[in-house]
C-alpha cells in the first residue's frame, strides 16, 4: 500500500501556478477531497497532514525546501515513521508526456529531474512509485528550465488540471496497494492532445528553484 503521497515544486506564490508544481496541485487537491489541511512541520520543512484509510495511517507531504531539495523532507518523514520506498508515491511534473496525461511507475531512473534526484539521494533507493503529471516539452533542451518555472497556456492548463481530477480516482487503490487496477484508471483515459504552446523568449531563471527540472 502507498502510505506517504508527496507532491513535488518549489514554495512562494512566484512558482505556485508554474508547471513545475504539477506535484503540489495533485497532493493539494487530494488534501481538499479527504477534508484534509496541509499545516507547516518544521521537523520536515513541509506541508503535510495524516489521516486513516481503512485502518492505516497515510501522509500527504509537499516539501517546502524548493524543488532540488525534496529528498530532505521525504527522507526525514520516510524515516521517522519507517515507511519503506515501495510505500511512496511521488508525484511530479513529466517533460516527456504531453498535457493531460499521465503515467504510474515504480522505480527506475530520475532522468535529470532533481527533485527525484534528491529523494534517490535521500533514501537510498529507487524503488519508490512515481505518478508522472504530463507538463509537454517546449522541444528545445536549452529551453527547458525556462519551460518548467513558467505557467501554461489556458489549454494546458485545463488539460493539466483535467488529469489531476482523473488521476484522483486512483486514491482508493493507490492507498490498498492494488496498484494493478490503480495504472488502469490512470492511464486508459487519454484525452485529445493539447495543441504546442507558442514559444515566448527565454526568461532570467530563479537561482533557488532554477537548477530544474
């Protein structure tokens, strides 16, 4: 069973609705249907809440120590209540999948998204599950920092929330560990392709948040 649901971007109302946050969305929303608050824990540097599903405890957790630290507050909970890797789910944007669709795996590479590179770091391992939130790529590699930390088209945008709203349908079995019906629901449905962003000129990057993806 999936006992701690991270959602991944970088704090501050600069970043909140840029794609990078796509993680933060997801955990937020879920937080919103189980009547959950997301409340600051120093011991985490987080956002997170706890509540019981059919006996067990699970957490939400959005760590709030910009992106390429994530591993901090995942690894710190992680331990603190000896959830296992396999118990995790990280939620993140993904380059390689186009808006409004998304794709349930357990482990493999963090393919140079440094939010993941620092929860491998930070457990040991990456043999955890990843809920990947299609974002699209603007089709340039040197343009994609620029990309993540910018906020989508009103098309994406719907496409992307459209997904979350889906995705959560999988709640129940992500949280049984039936993770064989959970990849059905999420990805049977595939809406229509979003039609590509027109490119605007690349932007100064945030030092904090900008060694992204």
């Amino acid at each position: 069973m999936i006992k701690l649901f991270v959602g991944l971007g970088n704090p501050g109302a600069e970043y909140e609705r840029t794609r990078h946050n796509a993680g933060f969305w997801w955990v937020s929303d879920l937080a919103e249907r189980l009547k959950l608050t997301l409340r600051f824990e120093k011991n985490y540097n987080a956002l997170m809440a706890k509540a019981s599903f059919e006996g067990e405890s699970i957490w939400l957790l959005e760590p709030q120590t910009y992106m390429n630290a994530s591993g901090q507050s995942v690894g710190a909970l992680a331990n603190f209540f000896k959830i296992l890797p396999e118990q995790i789910l990280v939620i993140h944007d993904e380059l390689d999948i186009v808006p409004g669709q998304a794709k349930l795996k357990l482990g493999g590479s963090h393919a140079g998204h440094n939010g993941l590179r620092d929860i491998h770091s930070h457990l040991g391992s990456d043999q955890y599950w990843r809920l990947r939130l299609g974002i699209g790529h603007p089709g340039v590699k040197s343009e994609v920092l620029h990309w993540v930390l910018k906020k989508p088209s009103g098309e994406h945008q719907n496409a992307i929330d459209d997904c979350v709203s889906r995705t959560l349908s999988a709640f129940e079995d992500l949280a049984r560990g039936d993770m064989t019906r959970a990849t059905l629901k999420i990805h049977t449905s595939k809406p229509p392709r979003p039609k590509p962003e027109r490119k605007d000129p690349p932007a100064k990057s945030d030092d904090q948040a900008g060694d992204a993806p």
